[in-house]
C-alpha cells in the first residue's frame, strides 16, 4: 500500500447528530467490551438505549403491531443461528436491524462469504469445499500442502488448522466425521504467503473509520489477539477502503469488520466480513470513537 494515498480519518468531518430523545434496542447474548461501549456511547448522546439478551427474547411472529416495527436495532449477537433468526424475526416485523438479514447469512458463514464476495470481483484467497471424508483428501491431493481448513461457522479462530501435509490433514478430517454434521462440511483455503500480520478495518456506512495491523504471536500462525498476538494502526489508504467498500456492499452490510492480507502474490485479498465485528483493540490502537460513530450511523439510518 502506498503512504502517499492515506487518509486519516477524520472524526471532525462526521456531523454531530442530535440524537436526544432517539430509541435504541442493542440485542445480544454475550457481553463483551464491545457492547458496553456502545450502550455508554448511547447514553452519553442522551439516546433511550435498551439492552435486550436474545436469549430471552419471545416474539409473535404474526404481531400487525408489534412494538419492533419501525425499531431500530444494532444487532451483536455472537450465535450465528441466534443471530439469524432473530434479525429475520425482527425484520419482519418492521424493525431496521443493522446488519439486515442478508448480511448476517452472508457474513456468518465463511463458504457464502466466499462466494459473494468472489461474485463481487474482490480478491479472496482460493478456496475450495468437499462434503465427505474421502472427496476432502481428494480435493487437498489436488490443491497441495500447506492448506487451511476453517468451519464455515464460527469465530475466534476457533477449529481452523493448519494442514501441513497429508497425514495432517487425515487425522483432522477423520475427527471431524464425529462431529455435529455442520462440521463435516469441508471448506479449505490456500495458506497465503503474506507478512506475519492481516488487517482488520471498521466500516461504518461509507466510510472506513480506522484499521489496525494484528500481528502474529511467537510461534502462532494465526493474528487472533486472544493467541498473544499484538495490533498497530494501519494506514487507510484508498486502495484498502475500496476493497473494504466493496466487500461491504456485496454483503448487503452496513457495519462490519472487513479481514485482509497482504498475499505475497495477489496483493490484498479479504478473507472474512464480520458481522458482529469486535473493535475493542481498533479503539485502543487507534483512539477512534467507534462505539459513538456506531451509534451515530444506527440511528442516522434509522426509517
């Protein structure tokens, strides 16, 4: 990327929302730093903020006037499942749910991710998927070690390996023939030879408001903050806040955390969209007001 193309962000630039008085439900069913920096964002603007656990929520569905429509609602909840089914439930009923429901099937599972943002003409790594034991070890025998295995759904770098070889691969293919069948659904991508470091950048509307570097701890391959690695800012520069724009749109989103790498080979290439984006380390790096920019868009779109 190069220096001379970056744009600071520049909070000034936003105008500052009199949102007093405005109503918020933020949904969830864990809660990390992440949410409670946005119900405090919510209180400081004077916004009548409500924190609803999707756990306890019970909803008609067949409801003509259900107190949801016309809501608006800043979804985090971290279950994929319960993440869908509630925007869908929510939406249906009128509620503005950001992200929308296309977005959070599109985003939460790692194939559909893929494909969307292949349709979109953006740079991914190469993937490719098998639907048994035996067409997995085949399909690898094709693309060649090393190579990365992930679930299609799921987070924090959770059951992704990487598979040096052959026999690797067998011995982690074969534990996943005994587990919940969404696991025996192979999605494979190529190890891309990039620096010991991915991007994260947060994407509110249209904008790319900050990024970060996170950095590879000692003797880990993967950049998750939780395995020891370390994050720095990132510079925003046009080429990073294009593709970043771009994957956004392909997901139907509205606010999510775009992951990149520097391949080697291919330039930046997206890898994940986030959903429900942690920033918790995007703040601390950078200093940039996410939780109140978040919320300032929420309720600036608000229909």
């Amino acid at each position: 990327m190069r220096q001379e193309e970056e744009q600071q962000p520049n909070q000034s630039s936003v105008p500052s929302l009199n949102l007093s008085g405005k109503s918020l439900i933020i949904l969830y069913d864990s809660i990390r730093w992440e949410e409670k920096a946005l119900y405090e964002a919510a209180i400081k603007k004077g916004v009548k903020v409500e924190n609803v656990n999707c756990k306890n929520l019970a909803i008609d569905l067949s409801d003509k006037n259900s107190k949801y429509s016309g809501q608006v609602v800043l979804q985090r909840s971290i279950s994929y499942f319960k993440n869908v089914h509630s925007t869908a439930a929510l939406q249906g009923l009128g509620a503005r749910v950001i992200n929308p429901l296309h977005a959070a099937i599109m985003c939460g599972n790692k194939m559909y991710a893929h494909m969307e943002l292949e349709k979109a003409g953006i740079r991914t790594p190469k993937a490719v998927a098998a639907f048994s034991e035996e067409s997995a070890i085949a399909v690898l025998d094709k693309i060649g070690y090393p190579a990365v295995i992930k679930p299609t759904v799921g987070s924090w770098g959770r059951l992704i390996a990487l598979l040096r070889d052959k026999d690797a691969a067998k011995a982690v293919i074969e534990d996943r023939e005994h587990m919940f069948p969404l696991y025996q659904v192979y999605y494979f991508e190529e190890f891309v030879n990039r620096p010991p470091r991915d991007i994260r950048a947060i994407v509110i509307g249209d904008r790319v408001v900050a990024a970060i570097y996170r950095y590879s701890g000692k003797g880990e391959w993967k950049t998750n903050m939780a395995l020891g690695g370390h994050a720095e800012t990132c510079p925003v520069t046009n080429e990073l806040e294009d593709i970043c724009l771009k994957a956004t749109n392909a997901m139907n989103a509205h606010i999510v955390g775009v992951d990149l790498m520097e391949s080697n080979s291919e330039g930046l290439v997206v890898h994940e969209v986030n959903n429900t984006t942690e920033f918790k380390n995007t703040v601390r790096v950078t200093g940039i007001d996410i939780p109140g920019l978040m919320i300032d868009y929420a309720l600036g779109q608000g229909k």
